[in-house]
C-alpha cells in the first residue's frame, strides 16, 4: 500500500471514528432528554414535555433506534395531548414510513380530533392494506364507525379482520364484536360471543364483567 493510498485509508477511519463518537454522545443525550421528557408527561406539562422529545429527536445517531422511535412516539403523544392535532399527525407520518403499525391508529385519532372522519378512515383503509393481519387498525376503524353510531358499517370492519389467519391483537377485536352487537341491540348475539371470549381469556376483568352484565339483563 503506497503513502498516498495509507492517507485515505488514515482519513476514512477517522472520518467513521468521529461519527461513531459523535453519534454515541448524540445517543446518550438523546436518552437524557427523553427521560426528562417521560418525567414531564407523567406530570401533564405538556410543553415541556414537547420540548424535551423535540430536542431529543433532533439529537444526531447513526441509525434509526428503537430509542428514536419511541422519542417520536412520546412527541406525538405530547403534541396531541396539547391540542396540536396537525403537528402530532406530521410525527405520525414520519413513523407510518418508517413501517410503524401503531402510528397509523394515533394518526387516525389526530384527524378524528380535527373532523375529519373520511381522512381518519383513508388512514385505516391504508394501514389495514399494509398490514392486514394488524388487529389494531382494524379497531380504530371500528371506532371510528362506532362514534358515528355506524355499527353494522364498524360489525363489517370486525368481521374483515377476524377472516385474517394469524390475527395480532385478536383479544381486542373480539372484545369489539361483542361491543358491536351490544350497540345494535342484538343482545343474544353479544352473550353467546361474551361467553366464547371468557372461556379464551378467563382472567380478564372486563370480560367476566361484560357476561355479569349480559347474564342479568
């Protein structure tokens, strides 16, 4: 290797040295803030809270961490709790590219905030086409329909998702069924389906308390 070529390669390695360095004091402060970003949202000062995960976003690493998205995701969450709906979504949008499943839903909630019932269900529509097996869109969307008392439109959604194999977040979509003929007062339905859910899941709280309900009508 001559002179010159050990220069480049002297220059490169230093170069990858320094970011490695800088990413990783980026990293550590970006945990410090997030942390007091935590601190601030447990106690509802919003702005705060805002201003410790934006300074914590904007802090350089080398890759996208699991650290980074959560940051994001409590920054979001700062911001609609705030009542900056649109800011909130533009956070949300960041995540749903980097594939986030649960970013779609939150989305949703931000244009549901704003009125914008069609929009919100675009973004279902969307995410369930991406990840059809994802359980919690499909939810979301049931709300959405549930809210505008919509229930045989949000049975329909339920109904879509349970024909999915190897369905994610199963548990909350079948507490949704019964929810759904409850609403349409379609009684006999709901208890027959409350009482399959507690033989699946005989320690939740909320079923046992749906079938009580349901049993002493």
């Amino acid at each position: 290797m001559n002179s010159r070529l050990k220069g480049i390669v002297t220059v490169i390695l230093i170069v990858i040295i320094g970011l490695v360095a800088v990413s990783g004091i980026g990293y550590i402060r970006q945990r410090m803030a997030a942390d007091q970003g935590v601190k601030y949202l447990k106690q509802k000062e919003y702005q705060k809270a805002y201003e410790e995960f934006d300074s914590a976003a904007s802090r350089f690493t080398l890759i996208f961490t699991k650290q980074k998205k959560n940051v994001l995701f409590y920054e979001g969450e700062a911001l609609y709790q705030m009542g900056e709906y649109n800011k909130a979504a533009e956070i949300y949008d960041r995540l749903i590219d980097r594939g986030e499943v649960k970013a779609y839903s939150l989305k949703a909630y931000c244009l549901m905030q704003r009125n914008k019932t069609k929009e919100a269900l675009e973004v279902c529509n969307l995410g369930i086409s991406e990840f059809p097996k994802e359980g919690e869109i499909y939810c979301t969307k049931y709300a959405i329909y549930a809210k505008q008392e919509k229930y045989k439109e949000g049975l329909q959604v339920i109904k879509k998702a349970l024909k999915q194999d190897e369905l994610k977040n199963k548990k909350e979509v079948l507490f949704a069924r019964i929810s759904a003929y409850e609403s349409l007062f379609d009684f006999d339905t709901a208890y027959k389906y409350t009482k399959a859910y507690v033989k699946a899941y005989p320690k939740d709280a909320q079923g046992k308390k749906e079938l009580t309900f349901l049993e002493t009508r």
